[in-house]
C-alpha cells in the first residue's frame, strides 16, 4: 500500500482523579470479553463505529488516547506518516535484507531474532509518539513470487508456499513476542488474496481456480495464522475472481477458520473509497461499508486521519437495514481485542511497555543485520573455487560497478544508522596493507546546446540549483554521471555536488540524494537523434498521469529564462543537445581491473526504478551497460568476480557463461558492504538459496502476468517443465556435502519421517539447507513436478556427519479435488527426494501411501461450473457481489469436466446470466470441444450479469433425446464414463451445472 497521508494528533489522555474508578475494561485479571463488552457499553454510538477506521475518535473520559492501525516494518521498522503535516517519516532503526534476501536464509531461527529486533524497536519507537508509531504492523508481506516481473518482488519471500509460511511465522513470532495473551506488535499479513501484479491493481481480476486458490494462494497465509504469529490479514487491491478482495467474504469465513484467536482484518489504503470509485462495484459508499464490514474486513483505510466519512457512511448503512448493530459490535470487537493484548487498556502497559528507545539501533542489532545479510547471500557460480580470496595473496583489489559505492533503500525500508557499502567493506578487510581501488564505471557526459553553445548546468551547493543553460565551459556543474538502470531509463548525477537531477513539479534541478519518492521523479532516457545529437525524456512515473504536469510533454526543452523545462511532446520538438564525454567509465574500470588482482564488479538493480509498488518490470534482463561493464573487465582481468544486487531474479546467462565467479544479494541494508566482504574472503561461508526460479531469458516467462493459475500455464518449480538458469533452492558452498543412507518411515501419528546422513566432506566448516520434496506417482489430476515439503539448515564442521531428520504430515499431501470440493489424500506411490535445490537431488525413496480413490465425478449433483478440470477462453467472475464465483465465456470458450459418470444423464440443467441482448447456445459435448454434440441448451438474455435463468436441454445418447434412460440398461454412447465438454458461442455467466435424469 502507498501509506496513509496524515494522521491525528496523538498520545494517551491523562486519566482523571474520576476516571482512575478502575472501569472493568481496564481490569487485566477479566476475561477479555468481558473488558471489551464493558469498554462497548461505554462508547457514543460515534465512537464505536470509528473504531472501524485507521485512526478512530479518542475517548478522553475513559482515558483514551489516539491510536492508529499500521506502521511499515517489511524488513525492519520503515516508516509511517507525520500526525502534523501528512509528511512520510521513516524510522531510523536496524534495516535488514530486504524480505526476499530474509527469505533466501532459509533459516527460520535466524529469521525469529530478526523479527524480535523489529518488534522491540517498534516498541522503542511507540513509546516517544504512540499515535504515530502504532504497534500494528503491516508485515510480512505473504504474496507468493509466481512471476519475478512483479513489482513488488522484493517485498514477498518465495515461489513457494511451504517456505513462505515458515519465514512468515517465524519472522511474525519474533515481532508479536512469546507472552501467551499479550503481544509485543500486533503484525498483518499483506495483501490478500491472489495479488501479483501493479498494472491496475485497483481493477484487474485475478481468475484463480480452486485448486490454484486452495492449494497454492491461501496456503501462503494459513500457516502464519494458524500458528499465532499474525493478528490479521491486510486485504489486497485487486479482484479476485471478479470480487473486489475488499469485500471477499473468505476474509470471514476462511481465514477466521485457521485460528481460534480473534484477528483484525484491515483494508488497504483508499480501498474503501475504491469500491464506489475506480472498481464501481457499488452505488454509494454506505451500501459499500456495509458490504465491507459483512464480508470480515474491520477496518477502513480511507480518508487519511479523519475518521467522520466512515461514522457518516456507516451510520447511513445501520439506518437503510444494510448493516445491523451486531455487525458493528463484531468489527469493533476485533479491534478492540489487539489493543488489549497490546496491553493499551492495562494499567501498566502490559509486559512489553518497558521497551523504550534503547533497544534501538544496538551493537546486537548492529550485529545481527551482518549476520542475517550474509546468511542471506547466495553463490550462484564458483568455477575452479575463484572465491574466496585469500586476504595474505590478493594485494590489490578494483571493486568497480554503479553499486560499488552505494546502498540504496527501497520504499519499504527505514533509515539504516550507517551504510557499508561493498566498497567499504572490502578496504576494510583488505586492510592497511593492500590497495583497494573503486570506480562507479559509469560514464560523465556534458550536455551542449549547439545552437547556444552553452552546457546544462546545475548548482554545486549541497542543496543544488536549477538546471539551466548557462555554462560556456564544461566544468564540474556541467558535468553529470550517467546510471544505466535498463529499458532505456539512467539517472543523472551532478558531478557538483554528488546529488541527483530531479523534476520538482516546475523544473529541474540537482537536489536529490538517491531516486525515490512515490513518482520517482529522477528517470530520464537519453535518446539518440539522426544528426548526432541526442534529446532527453522526461520518465518519472506521474508522467503516466493525467493530472500531471508532465503529462503530454514528456521531452525537455529550453524555456525563455534558460531553465530546463518540459516544453515537448515528441522527441522532433525537443532540444537537441551534443553529447561529449568527459570520462569513459568502462575505461577506467578497465583501468583499474588491469592493474589489481582481483576485479570485484558490483551490478544491478535500482529499488525505485527497477519496478516497486505500482509498477510492474517488463523484463528481468540485467541493464545492457552494466552487462557491457562487466564483459569489458572480464576481458581485461580473467579474475572477475560479480556481485549482483537486485530484488529479484535476473537472466544473466552471459554471466553464468563467462563470469568466474557470481554472488547474488538482494539489497541487505546497512550492514551490505561488511557481509560483501565476508563472503568474498571466506568469513563467511555462503549458504542462501534462491527462493525463485530464474529464468534464462524473459521469454521463459509466461507471456501474460495476469495469468494467475500456475498449474495450467505451467509456472513455478511446481510445474515448470522447462530447465531454467538456476533452479529453486539453489545455491553453492565453499565446500561440499554427500547425502546418505535415507530412511522414510511412517509414525504412528501418520506422519512420514525422513532420516539422511549429511557429511561435510571439504576443509571448510559450512551450512547446507536440507531440502525435502515429494512427487505424487499417479493421481486423477496435474500434480507438481515436485513439492517442497521440509527442509533443514544444518551447520558441520569439515568431515562431520549429522542425521537430518525431516517429517511430512501424511495430511500435507492432500490436494484440493475438484469433483466433491474436498482435501483428498489419494492412494499412490510417492517418491521422496532429498537433495540440495529442486534439481539436485542426492537421495530417493518412495513411500506407498494409503488414501483414497477419487470416483467418478457425478454430475447428476449439481455442480459449481468453477469445478472444471480444463478450460479454455473462459474467466472467473462474482456470481453476486455477496458470494459465489461463476465461469464467464465467450465466443469459442469451453469447459470440461473430466471422468463423469453419465450413466443417469439425460438432461443438462444450467443457471445462468446473460447480460448481451440477443440468445447464445451452450453445447454439451463428449471426451474433446469438438467431440460427439450430445445436447444444445439455449440461453436468452437475463438482462444483467447477476441475474441467473434456468435453461435445459435434452441430451442424446445415440438413439434420440431422452430414449433409453428410465427403460433398463442402455448401450447408447452416452452412458459410462466421459469427459464432457460445455463449449459456448457467445458472453454468458454459469454459476452451476447438472445433468441429472
């Protein structure tokens, strides 16, 4: 979510002398009901009904201050908005790898402390401003990393859902504290359900069938729910099978399933409001707060501080019938629950009030972000052992590359302390003795008017100037450092002042510290002109917008006074500038990876340019100059080593062919450089593994982002058949492990136990992640590849054995079956497989498991048309705005549902919607679309898509409509067993299907 723009005043009213009557709500030895039925009871209808907001009303006769719902901590505490002017205020505390690099740990202990530094230094901040820094906390973010041009990859932890619920719950354990009752933060899982993509993320529609949605979305959200280690879930923007998830009443009915604890659901920002406009799913904002409300969402993001549209919008729905006080009573409940076990209304603040700033930024903190960064770094490449340096024999280093110097947060990051850039961090541990030589490797260019003969030029101030045309000479404020982030896009960096040009809403100027901001105002593309010359493009991202001022004119011109401005809409009347180089960057990393023994090249991605919140990545290629950078210094020092720092996967496949030696991170906080170093000289020895499949080109990639069903389109390791550049779970040690002697048994709890002996065999002390799949053998329907089910980080010493125990719950092999809407363990060999990434897989064993046989389906039942087993051409959509999900077609669509058993089949029944004028035709077919025509219903416009009409037909089994049924066994084609096909001529809506006698 982009965050709240402002916030009430805040902080706890003082008790009165009449008011310290000790009130039963404030009674910690009552049951929790029981205080917050009494704390209802004393509320102004008014004030309850704000409790359904972000920031609700405060009660100064009970001694009730402001309290706000959410505060940013995706890898440590970030940010959250000023109560006094809506200005965002990031915290200055620990920060973290971001969540991705957390994730590629795989190490759930480590990831626990992580999240117990960010509960407390939470807590530390709450105690200076409680209204601003509030204790419910929008992390983690659960989002499962189907497709790595999601922008908002770094934010999520993996492809898969096993993993992702083990970080999420350790990672939430840690921020909610160990107390039975009371909670140390009050963390939200982000952004149900089924949200992998920014392009319209307010109006696009996720189609999820079943089995997708059981068994792949959800299970990214049960685990840390059911294990306590979340208070609610963050509702996502989009639609989720044509239901804004806003309003989805799995909110309710599904997620509520999965504990006995009372959670507190919230809305994401201006999501509320979204329902009426941009989504136009409801007439007036009442009818949508009260759908809101009914469907299990408790709280309403919208508004900004001022909780009076939503008291007005819900006190309207009460008065219209749309709402009734109970729903109220439930919604403000479930709020009210987290404050008490956040200890608000205990007269001592609860266990953890004793938190204050001094848990903030510690050496332990300090300590931990090292550690957890280079636990999080993973050795994609290591040709004849490359790394690790050895500190005594390498003399001389160039650490070259854009990133070589730098750290950049992201939007959901806080203010680290420090940074230790990579460059930092090798000088310091190459120390006095060695040289270390650094360069960016990125060329400064000078900008000249041909027409004027001036150069562009900024200020050389710490706080810039505008950039305008006025230099005759190309001096140090005419020059600017070019960044190539790919697709065209670069940064300008004043080579005056360090500062980067950036639009402010009327010009230009040199007064940026990094790219950021929500619009990112700091991307230009330089383009080239057929005499020449070059002219430059505007490209920060509000120019998408209307309303902005860039909108239109996105070409830079001169303006009368001299200033750059935006002046034209294509390219033909801009002005055209010479471009003169003022010093090659690839040349002086040439240079300086010439003259050192080691080249060290740091490349990548740029937070806020290569794709974020709103923003989806078009592709996933590391940026052509910074390729190019990297080939030129392979080719002058063959001893090359790559750091690639991005959030996400990248196709480097002319790096993997010619690179010696790669190390991936993501962007690890503050603590980068120190664990740059660490793993490059051995002091550490890399164990993460990469929680993503990447691709070897963006071309693997499905070509549609919006294509949510993994198991049909073949996406993830789940079901990926094609042999990607690095396989999920992978990663390389400095020394080496043999598996051994696997045992599979099942206990008597019917959990299946895995045993194998893991060996170091190398000279270095090392962890290895132990990872365990399944492979179900036979079974009615698509099965994965194969399923991540346990895994293990284990650390040995240099010939040291240990016995890797991992358990399966038999119950986890289920999955979802379609025909009977059920969990079904089906009766199979399974193949374990124990190894060290999916592809590399050291040990096997199959099991035979006893389960069930799925029958024939039976579609003399009335069946949901979302129960198919194949589609083509077809949409999941809302079969009302309360509940239901039906299948919309169109011209040429169909559906099937496979092994039916048609013995009783005589008629086909279906209800269905047609909003078009005018009849379509629904055709039952057999065992293909274009199979044998059994049956022909015709369907007539209903004259709206939520309106649902019967409609029949007589089906024929080879001897005339309806012979042969009701009369003794018949041999016609129909009976026995088919796949049958509903192929559709025309936009209709099924909501369910028979065919019965």
């Amino acid at each position: 979510m982009p965050g709240v723009v402002c916030l009430a005043l805040v902080g706890l009213v003082p008790t009165t002398s009449a008011q310290a009557e000790d009130y039963p709500f404030r009674d910690p030895d009552l049951p929790l009901q029981t205080r917050i039925d009494d704390l209802l009871g004393r509320l102004t209808q008014d004030e309850e009904i704000s409790l359904l907001h972000q920031f609700p009303l405060p009660v100064p006769r009970l001694g009730i201050g402001h309290f706000r719902s959410g505060t940013e901590a995706v890898h440590g505490l970030a940010w959250t908005t000023s109560p006094a002017d809506g200005v965002v205020h990031t915290a200055t505390a620990t920060t973290f790898p971001q969540a991705v690099g957390l994730a590629s740990t795989w190490d759930t202990d480590l990831l626990h402390q992580v999240g117990t530094v960010v509960g407390d230094e939470a807590r530390g901040y709450h105690t200076t401003d409680p209204g601003m820094w509030g204790l419910n906390l929008w992390a983690p973010v659960v989002n499962l990393l189907r497709d790595p041009r999601w922008g908002r990859n770094e934010e999520g932890y993996s492809e898969d859902p096993l993993l992702t619920g083990a970080i999420s719950t350790a990672y939430g354990k840690g921020m909610s504290g160990d107390d039975p009752f009371y909670l140390k933060t009050a963390p939200t899982l982000k952004h149900y359900l089924a949200y992998n993509n920014e392009v319209h993320r307010d109006t696009s529609n996720s189609s999820v069938p079943p089995r997708v949605l059981h068994e792949y979305d959800e299970q990214a959200f049960e685990p840390a729910i059911s294990a306590d280690a979340a208070t609610g879930v963050m509702a996502s923007y989009n639609l989720v099978n044509g239901r804004p998830a806003t309003v989805d009443p799995t909110l309710d009915s599904t997620v509520r399933s999965w504990t006995d604890k009372t959670l507190f659901n919230v809305s994401d920002a201006n999501a509320p409001a979204n329902l009426v406009d941009s989504e136009d799913y409801y007439d007036t904002q009442p009818e949508a707060d009260a759908a809101l409300i009914k469907a299990g969402l408790d709280n309403h993001t919208v508004n900004d501080n001022n909780p009076q549209p939503t008291i007005a919008a819900v006190k309207s729905a009460l008065a219209q019938g749309l709402l009734t006080q109970e729903d109220i009573d439930t919604a403000a409940s479930h709020e009210l629950s987290i404050r008490f076990r956040l200890g608000e209304f205990d007269p001592d603040g609860g266990p953890y009030a004793g938190i204050t700033m001094d848990a903030v930024d510690t050496p332990a903190n300090r300590e931990l972000a090292r550690t957890t960064a280079g636990e999080a770094m993973v050795l994609l490449k290591n040709q004849k052992n490359a790394l690790p340096l050895d500190a005594n024999r390498t003399n001389s280093v160039a650490v070259v590359g854009p990133l070589a110097d730098t750290t950049y947060t992201d939007w959901y990051g806080g203010t680290p302390p420090y940074t230790v850039t990579a460059l930092d961090g090798i000088t310091e541990r190459i120390g006095a003795g060695g040289t270390v030589t650094g360069t960016e490797g990125v060329d400064r260019i000078a900008l000249k008017d041909p027409a004027t003969g001036k150069y562009l030029s900024g200020g050389a101030g710490e706080s810039g100037a505008a950039i305008t045309e006025g230099a005759t000479t190309a001096d140090a404020t005419a020059q600017f450092d070019v960044f190539d982030w790919g697709s065209g896009i670069v940064t300008l960096r004043s080579a005056a002042n360090g500062k980067y040009v950036g639009y402010n809403w009327s010009g230009f100027a040199n007064d940026q510290a990094q790219p950021n901001g929500w619009f990112v105002q700091q991307q230009f593309t330089i383009e080239d002109r057929p005499d020449g010359n070059v002219v430059l493009k505007y490209a920060g991202y509000e120019s998408a917008y209307s309303w902005a001022p860039s909108y239109g004119k996105q070409y830079l011109t001169i303006d009368a006074n001299g200033a750059l401005a935006l002046g034209a809409a294509t390219a033909d009347t801009a002005t055209e500038f010479s471009r003169e180089l003022v010093a090659s960057g690839t040349e002086a990393a040439v240079a300086a990876a010439k003259a050192a023994d080691v080249a060290v090249v740091v490349v990548g991605s740029q937070p806020f340019i290569n794709g974020r919140e709103d923003h989806d990545r078009t592709d996933i290629g590391l940026a052509a100059g910074q390729e190019a950078l990297v080939e030129a210094v392979v080719a002058a020092n063959p001893r090359t080593v790559v750091v690639l720092q991005t959030s996400y996967p990248d196709t480097i496949t002319w790096l993997q062919d010619h690179v010696p030696a790669i190390v991936w991170t993501t962007h690890a906080g503050q603590e980068t450089g120190h664990a740059v170093a660490d793993v490059l000289f051995g002091d550490t020895n890399p164990a993460g593994r990469l929680t993503q499949t990447w691709p070897k080109s963006s071309q693997d990639l499905q070509p549609d982002l919006m294509n949510y069903d993994i198991i049909s389109s073949g996406q993830t390791y789940l079901y990926d058949t094609t042999k990607p550049l690095y396989p999920f779970g992978y990663g390389l040690s400095y020394t080496s492990f043999r598996y051994s002697h696997l045992r599979v048994d099942k206990k008597a709890d019917g959990t299946l136990r895995a045993r194998v002996d893991v060996t170091n065999t190398g000279r270095r002390t090392g962890d290895e992640v132990v990872q365990l799949y399944t492979h179900q053998r036979d079974s009615r329907d698509p099965q994965p590849v194969k399923q991540l089910r346990a895994f293990d980080r284990v650390s040995l010493d240099p010939g040291q054995t240990t016995t890797v125990e991992l358990s399966v719950p038999v119950a986890d092999l289920a999955h979802w079956d379609v025909t009977r809407e059920k969990w079904v363990v089906e009766t199979s060999a399974y193949d374990v497989l124990v190894g060290a990434s999916s592809a590399d897989i050291r040990q096997k064993a199959v099991v035979q498991v006893k389960g069930e046989k799925i029958p024939a389906r039976d579609l003399s039942k009335v069946t949901q048309a979302q129960n198919f087993d194949a589609y083509r051409g077809i949409e999941l959509v809302d079969r009302s705005k309360e509940s239901g999900t039906s299948v919309q077609t169109a011209a040429g669509s169909w559906v099937a549902f496979k092994d039916a058993d048609l013995d009783r089949a005589r008629t086909f029944t279906a209800a269905v919607a047609k909003a078009d004028a005018g009849n379509g035709t629904i055709q039952v077919r057999l065992d293909s679309p274009t199979g044998r025509l059994v049956g022909t219903a015709t369907v007539a416009s209903t004259g709206d898509r939520y309106t649902y009409a019967t409609v029949t037909a007589a089906l024929d089994d080879g001897r005339g409509p309806g012979k042969g049924h009701g009369q003794g066994p018949s041999h016609g084609s129909l009976n026995g067993r088919h796949d049958v096909y509903l192929v559709f001529d025309s936009t209709v809506r099924v909501g369910d299907l028979s065919l019965g006698s």
